[in-house]
C-alpha cells in the first residue's frame, strides 16, 4: 500500500505545474480611506554639481542622506493608487554635504502633521497648521512619492516572467518630474518564493524638473506580500543626469532610495479623527495653505509667497528668487535691504532714481512707467518700470521702493526679458506687498 501512495506521490508531481512557474498571481493593492501604514523612506545620494566660475566648469562633490520615518493615512483613494494621505513625521531629517559646506534641514514641531495629495496632476503637499518654508517643502515633497507606490504593480493577474509598462502618471510622479518626456520604465515579475513576489523594474525617462531637462536610469526590486496584498518594500536606484536650469544647478548623481511599508493594525494617536480636524475635507486646500514662508535670515523683514518664486540666492543683504511657471522661467526678483529712515520718513524719490541709475551693468533706454502706487496705511511704494540693456542683454527692470512706518526700508527689482513682461501680470506687486517688516 505505501509503494501505491509513493507512486500516486510521483505521478502527481509529473502532472501538476512547479510552484511559481506557469501559475498566475494576482499582485493587486487597493489601499482603503481610514488604512494606516507605518513607512520609512531613506535615501543616499552621491555625484557632483557642476557650476559655472569665471567661464570654467567646476565639480562641486555632494554627498547626502535622506530620513523619513512616516506614519501615514489614507483619506482617498481611486483605482489602487491612493489620492489624498495625512501625514505625520515621527522623523524628517535631511543631511548633506556639498564642497565643503555641511546643510541640515528638518520640520518644525508644529509642521509634522502634514497633507499630501494629487492637485493639478502634482505632488501636493502642505501642513494643515500654516504654511511651509521652501525647506521644510524640500523635506517633505522631494522624497520618494509614496502616494504611488502601488502604480509599479500589474492591472491584473500575472505569472513569473511576465512584465508590464509603468503607468506615465505613476513614472513622472516616483520621478518627481513635473512634466514628462518619455520613458521605457517596465516591471517584471521575476520570482515567487516564501509568500512574497519579487518584482523588478529597469528602464530610463526624462523629464523637467525647475525648467530643466532630467534624464534618468532606473534599476529597482519591490517585493509584494501574496498573503496580506500589500507592497511591503521597495529598493530605488537611479543615476540622475541634470542640465543646467533658471533655479538648479547642472549635476550627475547616483542614488539609492529604500522604502519599507507596513500595515498598522490601530490608528496611531496622532492621525485619529480628532488629530486631522484641522485638515480640510475639499480636495483643493485654502489659498493661504498653497503659499511658502520666508524669513530674512536677519530678522528685517518676511512674507509669504506663491510657490512659482523659487529662492536661487542670497547673501548679506540681498535675497535672489526666480519666478518659474509650468518649468519656463519667467522673471527674477532680488530684494535688498535698503538703509533705515527715521519714522514716518523714506529715501527721497530723486534719491531713489540715482540709485537706480548706478546698478551695475545697467543702461536705460526708455522709462515704461514711474510713480507712487497706493499700498496700506504708513506704508510707502513707489515704482519705477524701465527698458534697457543689462550686461548687453534687452530686458524690462521694474525698481520698487519699499517703506515701512517705522522707517525700514527695501528695494525690489524684477528683472525679465521683454517678450515675459506681460507675463509676469500682477505677481510683482502681490509679492511686494505681502513684504512685512519686522520689529527690531
């Protein structure tokens, strides 16, 4: 009898398929509003920047780190990729060293809690309490997109060896790109074993990102959970080639990213009903929640602005932001920090003409417009719009002279091309005015 059983053991085994091969697998994830996940997101970055010094190139080396340690929660979801998430960061710590200078940026206490969503086909995040900085943005929006983890997985059933093509949206999002070229990205379900599928994903894309060209190479692992339908992991690695554009510097870079993903069975503390009633249950977030705050590193002066200003610079006295809209690069506005009056009083405008007519590099063609331009109560504003030539290049300069009641004052000067100066619209002035002075 057991010769039977042995040979009918046999038998079954000529007949029967090889666990892994030739069987189907449904690698499907449809995260759920109200699901929590505990993910850690870390990041190792290596290369060389590339900076122009009097006409020669320079490599300037950068080594960085990356550590995110999130707890997240699904607010929306559609077709197994998740719309909307809060946040909140038990860790953000960005650490890197470029030349010989050593940066560290992280969030405040108050911007843990923090919101992410697809707005306008982008990455959105924001912080329920009130606006970011430019840097506490960087910490929480330049690292890998979460929110699209599971676009890397197959729309239906698959078996080892076969593959599929990356979703674009799904690609320009894991990439950060803001617009998307093209791309080859495909997945392949490589193996099955011990309750896990091991997926792999190789390929190349290009993009913009701040108005310049990206091109990328792609080689990465996933593994997903057969038994819980979950993504759990997911090794990144890619080599960046990055052109020189109006608000980033050229660079080649290499760069490995590991996510780890799990499933929490209760709601954490921090991401319960009562903890997100400041977050708003419209997809599209108040105006105030949209703009960055900044903050002279002196004390003399901040205001909040529109995420199309970019800061590319600053030293001393003087503060650099570039206006970019859809990756074109539309004008620029360097603040100055100008010398204090008494109070009530401000540089006179024959004063302020002179001034002007000294910048650096700068001859004056024909005036477009000058005068004082109405602004708030003991403020002062006075505009003086010219054409002309900039370092042999025709440009429109808008000067403006800003004063507060207490005597502080600032110069603001936008500088475009002249094909851009209907471009610009309102923005200069909206930035202007939402320029407070502080109390020293």
């Amino acid at each position: 009898m057991a010769t039977r059983r042995t040979a009918w053991g046999l038998a079954l085994l000529l007949v029967l398929p090889a666990a892994g091969r030739g069987q189907s697998h449904d690698l499907s994830e449809v995260p759920k509003p109200g699901e929590c996940f505990r993910v850690t997101v870390e990041t190792a970055i290596t290369g060389n920047l590339k900076v122009v010094n009097d006409g020669k190139e320079q490599l300037v080396p950068l080594n960085a780190r990356n550590d995110h340690a999130i707890l997240e929660k699904v607010l929306k979801s559609d077709k197994g990729v998740i719309q909307k998430s809060a946040r909140w960061y038990e860790k953000a710590l960005s650490r890197a060293v470029v030349g010989d200078e050593k940066v560290e940026r992280t969030l405040r206490e108050q911007r843990r809690l923090i919101v992410a969503q697809k707005f306008d086909d982008n990455h959105f995040c924001y912080a329920p309490a009130g606006p970011l900085t430019r840097v506490e943005l960087d910490v929480v929006a330049e690292h890998f997109d979460t929110l699209c983890l599971t676009g890397l997985l197959p729309s239906g059933e698959v078996a080892v060896g076969d593959s599929w093509a990356v979703p674009s949206a799904s690609v320009q999002a894991l990439c950060l790109f803001e617009g998307l070229i093209n791309h080859d990205l495909k997945a392949n379900l490589r193996e099955v074993a011990s309750g896990q599928a091991i997926i792999e994903v190789a390929g190349k894309a290009s993009g913009i990102e701040l108005g310049a060209m990206v091109k990328l190479d792609v080689t990465a692992t996933a593994r997903f959970d057969l038994l819980k339908k979950r993504l759990v992991s997911v090794e990144w690695k890619q080599k960046d080639v990055r052109d020189l554009g109006p608000a980033s510097p050229a660079a080649e870079m290499e760069s490995t990213t590991t996510i780890s993903r799990t499933l929490l069975n209760d709601e954490p503390k921090e991401l319960t009903h009562a903890a997100l009633v400041a977050v708003p249950q419209e997809n599209e977030p108040q105006d105030l929640l949209k703009l960055l705050e900044h903050k002279d590193h002196k004390g003399r002066y901040g205001f909040l602005h529109t995420r199309d200003w970019h800061v590319v610079g600053q030293t001393e006295n003087h503060l650099v932001l570039r206006l970019m809209e859809r990756g074109d690069f539309i004008a620029q506005a360097t603040i100055t920090a100008w010398n204090k009056e008494d109070a009530g009083k401000h540089t006179s405008v024959e004063e302020f003409k002179r001034q002007i007519a000294r910048t650096p590099s700068w001859e004056l063609e024909e005036v477009a417009e000058a005068g004082e331009i109405p602004t708030d109560e003991g403020r002062y504003l006075y505009r003086f719009a010219a054409r002309g030539m900039l370092d042999g290049n025709k440009v429109v300069q808008n000067f403006v002279l800003l004063a507060g009641p207490n005597g502080d004052q600032c110069v603001i000067t936008f500088t475009m091309k002249p094909a851009n100066a209907g471009k610009i619209g309102t923005r200069d002035l909206a930035l202007v005015n939402a320029i407070e002075f502080m109390k020293r």
